[in-house]
C-alpha cells in the first residue's frame, strides 16, 4: 500500500486520537481516584476525627462530674455523670462504625471506660455508706490511671485520623502530580500531529490538573482561604468542588480554634452559641447574661474609635477579672463584637459578675474622659444633622436571664429574651444589673 499525504495524515491523526484517547482515559482514571479519596477524607476521616475531638471532650465532662459528685454527693451530678458516659459510648461506637480500623485503638478506651463506670458505682455505695474518705483515694488512685489510659486511647485514635488524612492528601498531591506528568507526555506526543489540537487537550486537561496540584499544595500548607473554579460538568469539575467543600471544611474547623475576637481575645460568636447550646443540652440552670455599653456611639463619635476600642479592652478586662474572682471554673466570657459580651455561667456567680462589672466600670471608665466632659456629666458633640446635642457620659446594662434547657428551645430565643431585657435596661439611668423577673415586676 502506498502512502500518500492523506493516508500519512490519516495515520497521524488515527495516532494523534489514540493518544489523545489514552490521556484522557489516563486523566479520568486519576481523577477518579482523587474524587473518591477526597470523598473519603470529607465524609469519612474528618467525620471521625471530628468524633474523636467530641469523645476527649465528652471524657472530660465526666471527670468533672465524677469530681464535683465526690465533693457535692448530688444525685444530679451523678446523672449527668451517666449521662455523659452514654454520650461516650455512643461516640466510640460511631467511630468503631466509621473505621473499622480503629477497633484495636477502641477496644482498651473501652474497657477503660466501662472500669471507670464501675469505679464511680462503687464511689456512690461507698458515699452512700458515710465512706467519702475512700471514695476520694479511689478516685485519685485508680480513677486517674484509668482517665489516663482513656485520654491516651482517645488521642491515639485523633492521632491515628490525623495521619491518616495526612497521608490521604498527600496521596491525592502525588496522584495529581503523576497524572499531570502522565497526561502532558502523552499529550506531548501528540504535538508532533496537530499543534492546534495537542494546545486544546494540554489546556483542557493540564490546565485544571495544574490547578488542582496547586489547591492540594495550599491545602497541605494548611491555606483553605482559595477555591478552585472549575466550570465543567465531568470528572475534574467535580473534583474541584471536591477541594472547595474540603477547604471549606477545614476552615470552618480553623475558625473554631481561631474564633477568638481579634481585639479582646475572647471568644466570638461561634464559640458563645456553641456554649449556650451545651448549657441547654445539660438541662442544668445557668444565667446567660448580655453586657452591652449605653451611649458608646456618641462617646466613639467624639473621642475616637481607636479610643473607644480601648474601652471595649477595658470592660474585657474588668470582666475577666472579675470571672476569674467570682465566677468559677464553669464560667464562660464571650465578646460578641463592637460593644456587646456575654457572660455565661451559675447564675448567681454570673449575677455576681455582673455587678463586679457595673462597679468596676462605673469606677475605671471615667478615666477614658476628658475632665470637662466628667465635670459636667455629659458628652457633647454634634448629630448626623451637625446640630449641637448632649449625650450622657458612658454606662453599662447587664442583663440576666436564666435557663434550663426547658424554658428556651434554643439559643437563639435565650438570646432574643436577653436582649429585650436588655433593651429595658438602658431605659434606666446610669449602670445597670437587670434581670428577667425585675423587668416582668416593671410592666
């Protein structure tokens, strides 16, 4: 047979699509491999890793009830005790459930634990028996090593998950970084036929690839700030809403340890909500308490946000000296932004703080004024129609509501009743504690 111009481009053509064929194919082979493990690490390694961080926290809340039963003897602690051993077991079975691997890992933590549910048994005969003395040292012999076994089982097992995904995005930097060596050899193959062609495959499949590489590396780097737009409807486009909804994943959980207000250092509002959800779920009271300054905007207006911030600072400070003194180990301090905090914890012991606050401040803050505004007891600037007005001097209002888990659904109704009391308040001259039951006297 005779080879003439056609047949030759034929032939390169024929061989051209056989390559093209095989990157492609090679491509979709590799990306579905990097789909399904970055599908594995979204709804498998994070939701167990996740369950692993609830279980030490779960542990924790038991060696503090167990702790604070030894001391009170309420039956109450001793169900919460219970309650929270329950939870455990429930979250070492979804993780038993979630990983099989992990049985080795679990099996000790619980055996440990179901030691240490008979130990806080016997501690409640021996109360029970007018033996406190005995139940103490069993508690500090015997129940440490056994909370320290269950702490190291716990911390092996996140240990083991973080690996795990460690290894796992790794994997999927190597599987990317194969693919794309892969794929632009065969496609560089193909340039020898069609440049026009061999330009179209390398941007259609090395272009996103290259992307992709680069979105593992961020994420390896532990940056989840980037997405990757990936405008298709195959393999690769799912793949990179793969990577989206894992960055996003492991911001949200960088955001649960970086929630903190830049300015005071307390804790935001994730952690603040997260709180008053927990309190709920325990069933036991507990005052949730919203601070919020009177009159900041005009003293703000007139002296400066840069030195109104150092006011919001100092009320942060005011109160976690006070929490520190009065509130206890329960007691939670959260800033919610601009002007306004939460104090959350035993609701006398939050009163407590509270009006510590109210006299700390009315004490401390006159300080941030000049002496003509503290000697005639109002600031006095102009309004957004520049008309000259007098505003009083700088206040706080503290209000007090308290919760069971029965009277608030949840914490956004908690909240919302807060702030109406709140909203009372600041109807009241000067600083001020108010809480749920003086506002109903009022109306």
């Amino acid at each position: 047979m005779k080879w003439t111009i056609g047949r030759k481009m034929l032939a390169s053509y024929l061989a051209m699509a056989l390559l093209t064929m095989l990157a492609s194919s090679y491509a979709i082979f590799r990306l579905n491999n990097l789909n399904s493990l970055a599908h594995r690490i979204i709804n498998d390694d994070f939701t167990a890793l996740e369950t692993a961080r609830k279980a030490g926290d779960t542990l924790l809340a038991m060696e503090g009830a167990e702790k604070r039963y030894l001391i009170l003897k309420d039956e109450a602690i001793a169900q919460l005790f219970r309650s929270r051993s329950a939870e455990l077991e429930g979250q070492l079975e979804q993780l038993s459930t979630a990983s099989p691997a992990l049985a080795s890992l679990l099996r000790p933590v619980r055996d440990a634990k179901r030691r240490y549910d008979g130990l806080f048994a016997m501690e409640q005969e021996m109360i029970a028996q007018g033996r406190p003395e005995e139940a103490a040292r069993a508690s500090s012999e015997e129940g440490r090593k056994i909370l320290e076994a269950m702490t190291s089982g716990v911390r092996a097992v996140q240990r083991k998950m973080e690996r795990t995904i460690d290894a796992r995005l790794g994997e999927i930097n190597a599987e990317t970084l194969r693919a794309a060596r892969v794929t632009m050899a065969l496609t560089a193959a193909a340039l020898a036929v069609g440049v026009l062609l061999a330009v179209l495959i390398t941007l259609d499949i090395s272009v996103p690839l290259r992307r992709l590489e680069k979105a593992t590396g961020l994420v390896a780097e532990g940056r989840f700030d980037e997405t990757v737009t990936l405008e298709r409807g195959d393999e690769i486009g799912s793949l990179g809403q793969s990577f989206n909804v894992m960055m996003k994943r492991l911001k949200e959980l960088e955001a649960l340890r970086l929630d903190a207000s830049p300015l005071t250092g307390l804790p935001g509002n994730r952690a603040i909500e997260e709180e008053i959800d927990k309190r709920l779920a325990s069933g036991r009271v507990f005052a949730l308490c919203h601070v919020d300054l009177d009159n900041f905007k005009a003293f703000a207006d007139n002296y400066g946000y840069a030195w109104g911030s150092e006011v919001i600072k100092e009320v942060a400070k005011i109160m976690t000296e006070a929490a520190a003194e009065l509130g206890g180990e329960d007691m939670f301090i959260g800033h919610i932004g601009g002007d306004d905090f939460i104090i959350i914890g035993d609701p006398e012991r939050g009163r407590a703080v509270g009006e510590r606050l109210v006299r700390e401040f009315d004490r401390r803050i006159p300080a941030f004024l000049n002496e003509e505004d503290r000697r005639r007891g109002c600031i006095v600037s102009r309004d957004r129609q520049g008309n000259e007005r007098s505003f009083p001097l700088l206040s706080v209002t503290v209000s007090v509501v308290t919760g069971d888990g029965l009277t608030y659904a949840n914490p956004l109704e908690m909240a919302k009743m807060a702030a109406e009391v709140k909203n009372y308040g600041k109807t009241l001259a000067g600083s001020n504690v108010v809480t749920k039951e003086e506002m109903d006297g009022a109306s």
